[in-house]
C-alpha cells in the first residue's frame, strides 16, 4: 500500500536519528517517494548527505536555500505529502508542536500539513514519563496525530526503560496498514475526538478498606480499541483495573475515586465529539474516610454514606450541540422502563441496557448482551456476543447518529 504514496519524513535531534536511515530504505522499497527534513541539530546526528542519498531527493533543513536564496515552501511540502512521519519526535519537538511554536522548518511544514502526521517518539524514560511529556503527547492525539508507541530496552544513557524509538520495520508497517485502511474506507471515525470511561471507582473507608464493585473494565476497553481502529482519536478515562487497551493510539488516563473519575472525564469531554460512559461509578461513598486503619472491636460497625459523583447527569447538562453522549444502565428489573427513564433524565443520546439477569452477561464475563435504546424510543435488541463484537455493534450506531 506505499507504492506511488508520497511520505515526507521528518528527522529531529536525537540519538535515534540513525534508524530514520533505514525508515528510509524500506519506504523506498515498498514504491514510496520520500523527501526528507531535518532540524538543524538532528545533522549532529546523521548527516543530510546520507539522508538525500537513500531518499534520492535532496535534504531540507532551513527555510531558504543559502546558495541562492530559493524559498523551502512549508506550505508546497504540507500539500505534496500523503503522509508526514516525524521520527524520531524528541520531546522538545512534540513540546513545540503540542504548543504551536514554529520555529523551524520541520514544525512550520506540521502546522501547514493537510494529511496524517505520525510521530514516533525517542527519549530517555524520566523524559517520557514527565507529566509535560504526557500532557503534550495527549494534546497531539486530540489534534489528531497518531502515536507510535517506543519501545522498552537498553537505553542511550544507560537506563533500560521505556523510551526506544519503535524499530524502523514495525513504523513502516503502521504506515503502510494505516494507508490500506483509509484507501479502502475503512475508518469511519477518522477525524473524531472519543472520549471513554470505564472500569470501577474505589471509595477508600480507611487506608486499607474501600467499597467498590465487580468492574473489569473490559467492555470499556473494547470500546477504546475499536474506536481506534475506526480512526478515532481516543482518550479512555480508567478506574483501577488490570486490563489496559491494546491499540497503541489510546491515550489512557488512570483515575481511583468517583470524585478523579468526574474530574478527567469532565475535562476529556469538553474536547470531544462522542462520550462513552461505560465505567461503573460508585452509587455511594463514606461519609468521612478514617485517616488510620479501623481498628476492629466487638461493637457492630456502622458506616454513613452519601451519594457519589453523578457523571452522566453533569455531564448531560454540559453537553453542547453536536455532541453524542452515549451511557450504560445495569439493570436487574423494569430494564427497558428504567433505562429509558435514565436516557432522557442524564439527557443521552442513547443508552446501552445490560441486565443481570441473562447469563454470560455484564461484570466478569468475556461476552455481552445489550439492548441499545436512542433518543427517539428506537430499540435494538442484540444477541450474546464477545464483548469486541459488542463494542462494533454500539459504535456502529453511534456512526448513524453522526451523519
């Protein structure tokens, strides 16, 4: 699928620069045309000569031409390219992108690009898990950029962590599924902001004790993974779970409580387009939290409660139009009445309707059965399926909502 597409590449500077050689060399062989910019640091690294000799097109690294004055147009390079790789992406450059600095001709041609833009991050591990790095890194996928994730290894300080830019093969070939998927439809989603939430809250008593539920988040992670494979830039807001979605461009955001549960999802859906609210909340928190472990005695315990966070009904009445918001009811009696009642009090879109009562459904199972209920009383009944294929049918109907 490289064959004739035209793949701009963007070398930035770090030690991973060598590997961008071989990126080279493999677009080439697959028929692609590559032409290349580099910063002026990343020529520290590898040299513009070697660059230009395996893409066979000359090497751009500032905006003028300083023999004769010609004009690199950022603007022409945005245009020509089908695709536009930055690897290795330093934190310097994402920090940059992330906050619309151009200060060089590799960032001035991003700001300008009309195609997808994969970056391929290279640092060392403290850098990669700075929260700076993490917020910028989050702020490039809401633009709509995709991440391809580093590697864990031997690093160039020393350290073994996370941090290697991913190999040159394994770039090349999410380059090249990328460009099947879109050459043949297959992303409907590309272009949206998705925000999901998922798993259980904790509610600590004391600092050993809390109440919460059964929640794997599996349904939910389904939903993030399925997203991203439909072309959806996602954000996953994640209560305490072991699972953790498989596609590389979900962005994951751990939260415990119902309180950090409301507080990231609020922020994740004011910059989206669709919200999936799959995480099963806590109806009830204590009152008061011991802040020592409680001591246990002959006496019964009683524990006071107060109602927890209401994500979905806050987050109805932000809800701005164009926005799809779509939420979970669990129910054990009156499924359909209670569910509706939800959809229309928590102002919904539609409402996915899962009932304990049938078997292999709801918390700990791998498969699912739902009932999808929409804003105007449509009911769709489904079979017992995994949830992966569970997670395809509500994303479908989400699909017809938006067009």
């Amino acid at each position: 699928m490289l064959k004739g597409r035209k793949i701009l590449l963007g070398v930035t500077g770090g030690i991973a620069a060598y590997k961008a050689a071989t990126i080279i060399r493999l677009l080439v062989k697959e028929g692609a045309e590559v032409k290349v910019i580099m910063t002026p640091l990343a020529k520290e690294f590898i040299t513009p000569l070697t660059m230009a000799t395996l893409s066979k097109n000359p090497v751009l690294v500032d905006f003028f031409d300083p023999e004769d004055g010609r004009w690199n147009s950022h603007i022409d390079l945005g245009m020509w390219a089908d695709l536009y790789l930055v690897a290795p992406a330093t934190a310097n450059t994402m920090g940059k992108m992330a906050a619309g600095i151009a200060d060089n001709l590799l960032l001035t041609t991003y700001l300008s690009a009309r195609c997808p833009v994969f970056l391929a991050p290279a640092m060392d591990l403290d850098m990669l898990a700075h929260p700076a790095t993490a917020r910028n890194i989050e702020t490039l996928i809401s633009f709509g950029n995709h991440i391809i994730e580093p590697d864990t290894g031997e690093l160039a300080s020393g350290l073994e962590g996370k941090g290697r830019m991913a190999e040159p093969e394994l770039i090349v070939k999410e380059l090249s599924s990328f460009l099947s998927k879109k050459k043949r439809g297959e992303e409907p989603l590309r272009g949206k902001r998705i925000f999901i939430n998922a798993g259980p809250t904790i509610e600590p008593i004391d600092p050993v004790r809390f109440i919460s539920n059964h929640s794997s988040g599996r349904m939910g992670i389904a939903l993030a993974d399925e997203a991203a494979r439909l072309g959806a830039a996602v954000t996953l807001v994640l209560g305490p779970v072991a699972l953790r979605p498989s596609q590389k461009n979900v962005i994951t955001v751990p939260v415990r409580t119902a309180a950090e549960m409301k507080e990231k999802s609020v922020k994740a859906f004011s910059n989206c387009d669709i919200g999936i609210l799959a995480a099963a909340v806590a109806d009830f928190t204590p009152e008061k939290a011991s802040e020592t472990k409680m001591k246990r005695g002959k006496e019964a315990l009683t524990l006071k409660l107060r109602p927890a966070e209401d994500i979905a009904a806050y987050l109805g009445t932000i809800k701005k139009a164009g926005q799809i918001l779509a939420g979970f009811a669990l129910e054990t009696d009156n499924e359909i009445s209670n569910a509706t009642g939800k959809l229309r009090k928590k102002n919904l879109d539609l409402i996915i309707l899962n009932s304990l009562r049938d078997d292999g459904a709801g918390f700990g199972h791998d498969t699912n059965r739902i009932t999808i209920i929409d804003s105007d009383n449509n009911i769709d009944k489904f079979e017992l399926k995994s949830k992966d294929e569970v997670a395809s049918d509500i994303l479908r109907k989400i699909i017809s909502l938006t067009r």
